[in-house]
C-alpha cells in the first residue's frame, strides 16, 4: 500500500445546542460521527449524501476552521490537528467553494485576489505578478483578467479564477465544495474538464463533495456515501455504481435520471426513500436510515452496523451484509430485488 497523502481516523464532531437566557448548553447535535478513510496522491474521493449530511464538516475540518470533537487527521503522515501554523496547513490543503463569489473580493481585481496568498507568504512583487499570469494561464483565462472584477466575470470565469486562487500556494489537496453547482450543465463540465487536466498534470488530489451522483460517477475514482454523519458505504466509483450495498445508496442511484432505457435497467431496483432525513439532534438508535429503510429488519433499530466487506475496498454499514444477514427476512414484496 502506497503512503496516504491524507488519512481521517475516526473523525467525529459534535455541535452543543444552547438555549435559554444564559445559552445553557442544552444537547448536542453530532453532525459527523467516527468518519474515517484515506486518500492516495492523485485520488478523486468524492463525498455524497443529502444536505445535513455532514459533508461540508468534514471539509471544514480538514480545513481546520472547525476543530473535531474527536478523531485525526493526517496528512502526509504529519498530525494535522496538532499544526498550529494555520499557513502551513493551508499550503497543503486549499478549498474551492459553490459560490466563488465567496472566495473573490468584489473590491479587488482578479489578479489582486489571486495575489493574497502569495504576498501573505512574502513573494516579490515581480515574482507575484509573474506567478498571477501563469495561474490564470493555468485555468485557461487570459492574462488580462488580472486587471477585471469579479462582476465583470460570468459564473464559469469566476471559478475559474477562484480555483487559480487555489492553485496559488501549490497545494497537494484541494476540497472542491459542490464546485459547480452553482453553473449551468455545459459550463459544469467544462470545469469539470479543467479539474481533471490540472489533477493529471499537477498530481493533485481531490475532496469532491456533491449531491450530484452523475457527476460524481464521471469525476470520482473513489466515493463514500454519507448518511446523517456517518460514512455508510464506501468503494471504487465503478463498483460502487453498478452494484451499491446499502439500501440508501441504492435508492439514491435508483433515483437519479437516464436518458436511456438500458441505463434505466441497469439501475438498482430499489424503493424511493420516504419521509425526511430524520433530526440530526434526534438522531435514530442503531442504524440511523432505519426508519425509512425497506430492509430493515431485528437489528437494525438497536444495532449500529459495523463496515461489511463487499468487494475489493468496497464496504457497505448494514447489517443485511454483516454478520447479522442470515436473519434478514425474506423479501415482503415481490417488486423488491433481494440486494
Ligand atoms: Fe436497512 Fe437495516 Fe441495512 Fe440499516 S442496517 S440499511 S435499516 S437493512
């Protein structure tokens, strides 16, 4: 096994619930719950799951703006949470967020805002001004947008420059947070498309968190499915599409359009999810999807299910593949394929 470029252990993070006059603490909400996984150099792991599922805390852990409640993270073998040096951790780890709007000042120009990390970190004017046209030659925009506002930019453009931002202090792992959600379908895949031309040729590798499945398919060599906090299926992008474990990942891929109808046969078939991803702060015992789980069975609401293998680096928390699967019950409902 190669050395991981970065490697999560057992990551969890609780958020106290205050009330009252004083701000008592009141409860917690356990947003994210013993996440672990690791990353080789050049990797695409991409993190699905709802909103409220903890993707983005995990991503602001990394980042180390929001400290774990329990847990490591390690990066290149070093312990991250122990880096006091918040530029340090920055050098090796940078995000690219939704809206890019969040990551370019609407008072500066492009290059100035491409400029910031490089002048925070002393580089000389000319040097900076050098390495300001080279990123944007980088992401494919002309060297005069360093002199243009974000305003002057359309949606693509601006990510564009926010991802040279980047780029900028050469990091080895970005976090791309729903990086294109916020564009149309054919600017998506254009960014798409600079994303893995800048992996190839830079060896970066990527936190890709998103909603989007298809895109995840497309982009991700590796995907964990998160579900109220915790990771509950992981594998290879390709196995974990074509044969998904968990019912929740299965109902996920279920639902997600095809245009045709040997793709919409290849599909897993599986009940649409119903109800509402339950309260983070009322989470429920056991297996947390077992309210809205089709499959659930004596285990499920008392048990947390532990990581079952299902193929090589595919792992899937349910009990129908643990060791409690033989006492699953046969299928209630002939339009149910047994998994
Ligand atoms: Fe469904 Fe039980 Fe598996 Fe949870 S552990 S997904 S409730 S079958």
């Amino acid at each position: 096994m190669s050395a991981a470029l970065i490697e999560v252990a057992g990551l969890s993070k609780a958020f106290a619930i205050r009330g009252g006059l004083f701000g008592a603490v009141r409860g917690a909400v356990q947003a994210v719950e013993d996440v672990s996984f690791r990353l080789d150099p050049g990797e695409v792991f991409g993190l699905a799951g709802e909103s409220g599922s903890g993707k983005s805390t995990i991503a602001r852990m990394i980042l180390g703006l929001v400290k774990p409640t329990s847990g490591a993270i390690l990066v290149e073998g070093r312990d991250f949470l122990a880096e006091r040096d918040g530029r340090k951790r920055s050098d090796a780890v940078q995000m690219v967020f939704q809206n890019p709007g969040s990551s370019l000042n609407p008072r500066r120009s492009i290059g100035q805002s491409i400029a910031v990390p490089l002048e925070a970190r002393r580089v000389a004017r000319a040097e900076v001004r050098r390495r300001v046209a080279a990123l944007l030659e980088q992401v494919q925009l002309p060297a005069s947008f360093a002199e243009r506002y974000p305003y002057e930019l359309s949606g693509g453009q601006k990510q564009r420059a926010a991802i040279a931002r980047a780029l900028a202090v050469e990091p080895k792992l970005i976090v791309l947070d729903e990086p294109t959600s916020a564009l149309d379908v054919s600017v998506q895949a254009k960014i798409i498309e600079l994303l893995e031309e800048l992996r190839a040729r830079l060896g970066l590798t990527y936190i890709f968190i998103s909603h989007d499945l298809s895109l995840m398919r497309s982009f991700a060599s590796r995907v964990g499915v998160l579900y109220l906090g915790r990771l509950i299926e992981t594998g290879p992008t390709q196995a974990l599409f074509e044969a998904p474990a968990h019912p929740y990942t299965r109902s996920l891929i279920a639902a997600v359009p095809v245009v045709s109808e040997a793709e919409e046969r290849m599909k897993p078939r599986e009940p649409l999810i119903e109800g509402e991803i339950p309260n983070p702060a009322d989470r429920p015992r056991g297996c947390a999807f077992h309210p809205r789980c089709a499959h659930a069975f004596a285990p499920c609401p008392v048990e947390n299910p532990r990581p079952a293998p299902i193929g090589p680096g595919h792992s899937a928390n349910c009990h129908l593949w643990g060791p409690r699967a033989s006492d699953a019950p046969a299928y209630k409902n002939a339009e149910e394929t047994p998994l």
